[in-house]
C-alpha cells in the first residue's frame, strides 16, 4: 500500500478536558450526509508532495490529497480531470470519511468538551509524511493513535484488525552487476554481467527460504532488470530493482546484512562485481497495541455488529503509519470496500481499481465513534495507554 497512503493525511487530535455523558448513534448521523460525502471524494486528484490544487480546497471546507501516478481508464462515471493522475490506493475515500467524521464531531460540539484539531499529514506514498509529521512535533502529548484504509478482499461493511503485528517492514533496493560489455557474438571477449544478475536473483530467494524462519514471514522480490537495450550488445552492467519485507525488525536487518554479504561472492563467481544501495526511505513493521486495539475492536463492533469485525492475519505491504507508534499507542485496521456487483473487486494500486462509495458513511461513522468514546472512556479511567491528554485519529 505501500502501500500504502496519501499526499496529505487528515487526522483529528481531540484535547481531553472533559466529556459530557452522551449516546449518539453515529452510524445513522453518517448516513445521512452520504451525498456530500461522495460529492467531496469526487474531487481530490494530486500526487505525494504536489498537492497545491487541493490544498487551495482545504481552505475552503478541509480536505487532504494524495493520488498515484496511473492514467485513470475511460468510461467512469466521473474519472480524474489530471492526466496521469488517480485515486488507485482509496486515498480520497480515507480523506472523504475523516471530513465526514469531522462534520458529524462539529455537529455534537455541544457534547465534547475538548479542542479538536484538523492536521494534515505529507506523502504516505513517498514514505516521508509520518517521519515529518513526529518531526514537527504534530503528535506530540497524543494518547492513542487510529488509522485505516481500504481493502478490496474485505466485503463492505466489515472491518478486520489484529493485536500486534499488522503489516510488514519494507525496504527498497537497488543492485548493480557490473562486468565488461561487447559484442554479443563474441562472448569469450567479453564478461557477461546477465547470467551474473541471474545467479543473484536465485541466491536471494534463498534467504528468505534457508536462513529465516518457516514460522515467520519475509519476501524479496526483484521487479525491475535493465540489462542492454540493443538484442546485440552484451551491456557493461545489469541493474536489479526490488523490494525487502519481513513482520520484524530483527529479519529486515539480518536479511539486508546477508544480501551485502552474499552479492559479491555470487558476483565473482563469473568474474562480475555487485553492489547494493538501499534506499534512504524505510518503513518499519506496524504494530498494534493490544489496549488500543481492543478497544477499537469493542467500539466498532457496537456499531456495526460484531459479526462485520475480523481477525485479520498480518499482510506484507507496508505503510509509514507504523511510526506513529513512536509517539502513542497504535491501532490500524482495514475497512471493506469490496462489492462485485458495482465491481470494486480490483486490487490497490491497479488502474481498474474502483470504490463502493457506501463505504464513505460507514468510515466516517467509524472515527467519529472511536474519537468520541476514547474521550469517554478515559474520563471513566480508559487504561488503553499511558497518555491521557489527548487523542488523534487519523486516516
């Protein structure tokens, strides 16, 4: 998801002074502001850091951005008026639910005695957002932290979450294999850089399947090879771009030490040269605290039922909000958009992707709830974390 997020997350930090008791059916308050819902997630197309269109809307009625760069397919009842631009990852739908949820929390302001505050977080999609946000100081003195995205294997109206582990660590990378170019009719002249790059792909897999646990979980995958670009020319050197994940720290590091330690053996053994540069973004494994999850999982299954809330097992794609847990208790969970009939069933990332857009009230109806009853609870003696001085919930 890489996957997974957004140019700018919305969040809502809620200062926990005093609640007055209060039941508000929520569920019921979201539906009824589904058509401006849909009428504001039809409408927020930029990329990562390039958001000054949208950021001119935010002014105006509050809204954060972020879309993939993937030209939208034609067709739609309403598509993206940017060339290039989509929504593939669900980021304006996670943008249209936390405005719902801040519309129905402005419309109870009566009922929550606090400061709520409206921050907006940079680039998911380029892993940098959360790192800047907990740099600035945005989330400083917060007491928990709630996060959630789209998931098109999850039927809508169900939410799935886990206690601990709920997404893996990622680090891209990039290997050069280098040898001495030439003609490809003449190969004994010259020394080849491509069955070298291959050697390297197998012996990779291999660490994952021979030097980590069977009962844990770690990839490598290598998605990009770029070799020559002539069918008669035996390139000087083969470049090999790819991906390393694992559910914990510890295998990351193992992982990425071993693959600096195995290149240059398997390189050598056809008189090549391999280097690997790993790049400066990294995203660690999240992890969801049992207190906060718990108490998510409690409050969700009061409104939609506790038959819509899942189990989930832990997923390899990654996103930044894991280093919220830095500064809070954390909880993230998936929200179902899949509907066949409507035909959102298409993977995250992928230019068929499409949103039930029923899902909008229910998001919303999610964070306003776990907003309002965290406040609650905590001034009923809620122990879900150490820090009682405020609340962010964040999409």
């Amino acid at each position: 998801m890489g996957c997974w997020v957004y140019c700018f997350v919305l969040y809502i930090v809620l200062l926990a002074t005093c609640l007055q008791a209060a039941t508000i059916d929520f569920k019921a308050a979201a539906e009824a502001i589904s058509p401006w819902l849909v009428s504001v997630r039809r409408d927020l197309p930029e990329l990562q850091l390039e958001c000054h269109q949208t950021s001119a809307r935010i002014r105006s009625y509050l809204q954060d951005m972020d879309a993939l760069p993937i030209q939208e397919p034609q067709g739609l009842v309403f598509r993206s008026r940017y060339k290039g631009k989509m929504h593939a990852c669900g980021h304006d739908v996670h943008t249209t639910m936390l405005l719902g949820a801040a519309k129905l929390l402005k419309h109870h302001e009566s009922d929550l005695r606090g400061t709520v505050l409206l921050v907006f977080q940079p680039d998911e999609e380029g892993g940098t957002g959360a790192r800047l946000m907990l740099a600035e100081g945005a989330v400083a003195g917060v007491s928990a932290v709630f996060g959630m995205h789209v998931m098109p294997t999850l039927p809508v109206g169900h939410v799935a979450l886990r206690s601990g582990t709920i997404m893996a660590g990622q680090q891209n990378f990039m290997i050069t294999v280098s040898g001495r170019g030439g003609h490809a009719a003449m190969p004994h002249l010259n020394i080849d850089p491509v069955p070298a790059a291959a050697a390297v792909i197998q012996a990779m897999q291999t660490l994952v399947s021979r030097e980590t646990s069977p009962l844990g979980s770690a990839v490598i995958s290598i998605t990009h090879l770029q070799g020559s670009d002539a069918n008669n020319i035996t390139p000087d050197n083969v470049t090999l771009r790819g991906t390393l994940r694992a559910l914990s720290t510890s295998d990351m590091q193992q992982l990425q030490h071993r693959v600096e330690e195995m290149l240059p053996g398997v390189a050598a053994a056809y008189r090549c040269n391999a280097t690997v540069d790993w790049d400066v973004v990294t995203y660690t494994p999240t992890v969801n605290d049992p207190g906060a999850t718990e108490f998510a999982s409690n409050v969700i299954s009061g409104l939609l039922g506790s038959n819509n809330v899942l189990h989930t097992q832990p997923l390899m794609i990654a996103e930044d909000f894991a280093h919220y847990g830095q500064a809070a208790p954390t909880a993230f969970m998936f929200i179902g958009i899949r509907n066949e009939t409507f035909g959102s069933v298409h993977n995250l990332h992928s230019v068929d992707f499409l949103v039930d857009e029923g899902v909008l009230h229910i998001g919303a109806s999610i964070h306003a709830a776990l907003a309002f009853e965290h406040l609650a609870r905590q001034q009923d003696g809620y122990e879900g974390s150490e820090r009682d001085d405020a609340l962010k919930d964040e999409l």
